[in-house]
C-alpha cells in the first residue's frame, strides 16, 4: 500500500515537471529557462543605444519579449531586431535557441565572426545578418541547415572562399553573399537566386558578376577544374574546345533556321512588338526583364490580372516562368519617362532601399515606348482594401502595422542613402505580407517620374486628403511631408476609413483634424475608433496613437517629429514630453498670423474639385 502511495506520488511529480518544462521550455540546472539564458547572453555581447532589447534575465518565460516570437507551446521560433543600430558581436549562445526558424538582424553594425553554432539549429528557415560588419569566413556549418531556405550575408566584409559543402544546401532558394570580400572558388550551388555581385575577388572590378542568377558558368567551370586533378594533356584540352565550339556553332545554326521557320508558319504575331534593347543590362541585384516576358507573365496585360490603379500607372499580377507570383507595375506614359540613363540610376536607387519594411524592386524592364516595374506579390493586398474586408483587422495588429510602416518610412528618411522621400503615405501604399506584416510600396516613384533633380516639382503627387499644406501651396515636400502623410494613415488605422470619408461618417464637413482635436480634449475618442472593433481595444494605446497623428499633421513641417521620433513614441517612448512641449507651443502661438493645421485642412477637403485640376491624383494600388 505504501509502495503504491509512493509511485502514485512520483508519477504526480513527474507529470507537474513535464507541464512545468513544456509550458516554459527546459531548464538549466540552476532553473533558468535555456533559452532565457540563450537570449540574456545574445543581449549582453550586444551594443543597445535605444534599449529596443529591454529583456529581464529574472524572467520565467521569454515569449513576452520584444523582438522575440514564441510557437504555441512557448518555445522561441524568431528573433527579430533589424534596424536597431545594434553593434557588438552575435553570441555564441545562439546555438541553444533550439527550436529558431528565423533570424532577422539586418540593417545594424554587429561586428565579429558568424558564430558556427548557427549549424546546431535544425528548424532555422531564414537567416538575415545583411548589412552589418561581419568579419572571418562563413561557416561551414550552416551547410548543416537541413531546413534553411532563405540567407542573406550581403553587405559585409566577409573573406575566404563559399564553403565547398553549400553544394549540399538543395532546398536553399535564396542565397546572397554580394558586397564582400570573398574569394574564388565558387560552387555551384542550387539556390534559385544566388547573388555574388561586388566581390572583387570572385567578379574583377570592371565588369562584375551576374546579379540574382545561378552561378557564372565561368565561375562554376572553375570551381570543377579546381576540385579535379590536374594533368590532362594540351592536346585533349584543345580537342575538347574545338568539339564545343563546333557543336554551339551548329545548335546557333539549327536554333536560328527553327525561328525563321516558325515565323514564317505564324504570321500573325500573339503579342505586339516593342522595341526591346537586345543587351543584357545588369543593375546589381535586379533582374533585366524582356516586355514579352512580362507579356505572357500577365496574360497581355489582361484587365483580369489588374489589381490596382494609381496615379504612377496600373498594376497587374503575374505568373514567371518558373511559377514566381510578381506584380508588375506599368508605369504612366513610359516614353515620356526622362532618357535610359536617367531611368537606370532612378531604378537602382530604388533598389538599394533594402528593409523588411520596405517592398523590395525584384526587376525592371525599359523598351523604347515601355517602362516596368516588377515586384514580389504581397498576398493580403493593401491595408485600405484589407480595412474594408472580413476577417476585421483586430488592434493588436493595426498597431504593428502603423510601427512597421514607420518604421520603413524612418529607413527612408534617415537611414537611406541618398534618402528616399515618399510624397504619398497611405492605406493604398501600405502593403501586407503573409504575416500582415507593413510593407512600404511606391516609394522612389514620385521622383522617378519627376525629370529635376530636387524635390520642387512642377505636378503635386499625392491623394486629397494626404496632402500637406506646404507641399500643396509651393509643390516643395520633404521628410516632413510623408511625417504629415503618416499622422493621416493613423486616423485611418483607428478609424477604419479613408481620409476624405471622415465627413460622411462623421456628419463633418471637411476640418478632419479640428474634429480629432475636439474629441479628443472631450474624451469621447470611441467616437472615432472602426465600428468592427467594437471594444476590444486599448483605450490607453488609442489615445497615445491619437496623439501621435495629431503631432505628426500640424501645420507647419518644423513642429512635426521626425520618422525616427514617431517611431519611439509608438513604441512608448518620449510621447509624453512631446504631446506636452506641442501643447504648451501651442497655447502660446499667436492665432491671429497662421492658420492652424484644421483650418487649412478644412480647406483641402472643402474644394476637392480644386484639388483635383492642381495634382495627379493617385488612387489604390
């Protein structure tokens, strides 16, 4: 009988320590959490200037961390701190995440080697270390990542030669070593993008590597010649090359009598013919698409593909060859776009605007008469289509998406080099990744369709409702005019509604922003909050975003904050000092000489006709 008390008791014991264990991950044997330790020691061989990593090693569970993701059962499956001006070193300590699939540190100025330990994570899918200060080789042992399919190391100063085990990564679809210092031999590796382009060593520095293509058949030649033994005669080698030449000779022979024998069968063309440029251009990571390409990507363009118009030229979805879904922009008026030149360095700008806020430029294509843009397709639209559709965005995650979207605006602004101003911050142009994760689209546009080089421009771009005063009385717009942009986009966040819908909800008539103020001073701000919401909200984190957007749209650029600022107040920081600086200002600013920022605004949305002879409108995209 006892003996039976006693198993009874062991095994309640057991089973409280299996709960204990799955509910907050295994512990040490001094009864920390593994990956508390692995975090904690990941955080102190880390530079942290704005305390984004505000962990507590006193902590039982790390899913309530920022930058950190937890599964189900509480175990850490993301780390995620890009653009946090983190420097220091990456911990060895990494390697006990166990259970990590994502590693996202891009954008900072962590120095060291990569840790090897990274091969210990069976479960990591996506590794982004991008432009940081890594130093050393690349570790062999991430040819150990069985599951990883995504890894950027670009924009480093990494040395030595591609680990020769890379060969073995063949579920790796998207490898990028560019901007580094690394060293030939070159595997082939079976990664379907794979970029090498700014390595001196590998590409020269005159004519550079292929940009997101397989490995350069020159370099993959090489890389045999240098695995196998040496010793083969002159008079084989010389052999071997006549033979080659002889058969390309006579593929080029056969391949060109079959197209003119086909033409000839076919003599009505499926698609129309543009002047294309037969030379291969190269902008760095961008692919060079042919019109046609994108022709048959799109079905001809067919109205059925359409999936959004704007004041830049519509977009459609498309299908690549190799089962890509792209959304490929036309742009407006595509031979009145500036000369090739002018084109080319517009669309390479753009593309070195590279965040995890940011929608990245996946190619382009130039003809004489066309001009295109093609970017990877974001599955959840637009947060203004998605606003409008069921399931309802709950508060947790428009709250993320107004942190996400500034900060890619705050890489634009501040940490973009030459910085990128947006000139139409909206619902429309924020999009939404799998993840309804914010990603910033249409920037660089305003400026590549404008033929100056300052930001003065003869057409103001922008959507009614938007616009700044400045930028709508003197066509002059600057960082402070997308600030103005972003403090509308949140009242549309909150609100569930469109800028110049407000008066129609509302019973107003235009003066948006004196509505806002007005009820905010009453305390009535449910008044404004998205009906589908009902009350599951934080009342306190509503009024702090009402704030924000309040701060963001006075009248003047000067007293607006800057991308950066309005960063740290979302996320809890500085808001308080700030919303009481504005008020004493304002209390104390003569009425009589300025208008306030309602009244101007009262007047942009009054007289909508105005408005629309004085810009090019830029509707949903």
């Amino acid at each position: 009988m006892e003996a039976s008390k006693e198993n009874v008791l062991f095994c309640c014991v057991a089973s409280f320590i299996c709960l204990w264990t799955t509910a907050y991950g295994e512990l040490t044997a001094a009864g920390v959490n593994y990956e508390v330790e692995a975090l904690m020691g990941i955080k102190n061989s880390l530079v942290d200037p704005h305390n984004v990593l505000n962990w507590d090693e006193h902590a039982v569970d790390p899913c309530s961390w920022a930058m950190v993701t937890c599964s189900t059962d509480n175990f850490v499956t993301s780390l995620g701190a890009p653009s946090q001006r983190l420097s220091g070193t990456l911990s060895p300590s990494i390697g006990n995440l166990t259970n990590l699939q994502s590693l996202l540190l891009q954008d900072n100025d962590i120095s060291g080697h990569i840790p090897s330990e990274l091969g210990r994570l069976p479960k990591l899918k996506t590794i982004d270390l991008s432009s940081n200060n890594f130093s050393g080789q690349i570790p062999g042992a991430l040819s150990n990542l069985n599951s990883l399919q995504y890894l950027r190391l670009n924009n480093n100063s990494l040395d030595g030669a591609i680990p020769a085990s890379f060969v073995n990564m063949t579920q790796l679809n998207f490898l990028d070593l560019s901007y580094n210092d690394l060293s030939a031999p070159v595997p082939p590796v079976h990664a379907k993008t794979f970029n090498i382009v700014g390595n001196p060593l590998i590409c020269g520095t005159e004519h550079g590597c292929a940009g997101t293509t397989p490995v350069p058949q020159s370099l993959a030649l090489n890389y045999s010649q240098n695995s196998q033994p040496s010793g083969n005669s002159k008079s084989h080698k010389i052999a071997l090359a006549f033979g080659s030449s002889l058969g390309c000779i006579c593929l080029l022979v056969l391949g060109f009598g079959f197209i003119l024998w086909w033409r000839q069968r076919h003599n009505q063309q499926i698609f129309f013919d543009v002047n294309e440029h037969n030379e291969e251009l190269n902008l760095g990571n961008l692919r060079s698409f042919q019109f046609k390409e994108l022709q048959v990507a799109t079905n001809n363009f067919s109205s059925k593909n359409l999936i959004g118009k704007g004041g830049f030229g519509n977009v459609y979805k498309g299908y690549l060859q190799d089962g890509t879904v792209v959304a490929v922009k036309r742009l407006k008026d595509g031979n009145a776009i500036g000369g090739e030149i002018q084109f080319q360095t517009e669309v390479e700008m753009i593309s070195l605007a590279v965040h995890r806020n940011l929608l990245r430029l996946y190619g382009f294509c130039m003809t004489t008469t066309e001009r295109l843009l093609v970017y990877p397709y974001m599955s959840n639209g637009s947060v203004a289509t998605r606003l409008k559709a069921k399931p309802v965005l709950d508060w947790g995650t428009r709250k993320r998406i107004a942190i996400g979207a500034a900060r890619g605006l705050l890489y634009l602004h501040e940490q973009c080099d030459p910085k990128i101003i947006h000139r139409d911050v909206k619902a429309a142009n924020i999009l939404l990744d799998d993840y309804c994760e914010a990603v910033v689209g249409d920037f660089g546009l305003a400026k590549l369709l404008d033929h100056q080089d300052s930001h003065v421009t003869t057409a103001v771009r922008g959507t009614v409702g938007h616009i700044a005063p400045e930028y709508l009385s003197t066509g002059q717009s600057s960082e402070k005019t997308d600030v103005f942009g972003f403090g509308i986009l949140l009242l549309e966040l909150i609100s569930g509604l469109r800028a110049l819908e407000f008066g129609k909800s509302t019973n107003q008539k235009g003066a948006l922003l004196d509505w806002v103020k007005k009820i905010h001073q009453e305390k009535k701000l449910e008044l404004l909050v998205d009906k589908d919401l009902k009350n599951n909200y934080d009342r306190i984190e509503l009024e702090e975003t009402v704030q924000v957007a309040l701060l963001c749209t006075q009248s003047l650029p000067s007293h607006r904050p800057k991308m950066s600022e309005v960063v740290r107040m979302l996320e809890g920081d500085g808001l308080a000092e700030k919303w009481e600086a504005s008020q004493r200002a304002e209390e104390n600013r003569s009425r009589a000489n300025e208008f306030s920022s309602s009244e101007r605004y009262s007047d942009l949305t009054d007289d909508s006709s105005l408005l629309v002879q004085a810009m090019e409108l830029s509707g949903p995209r």
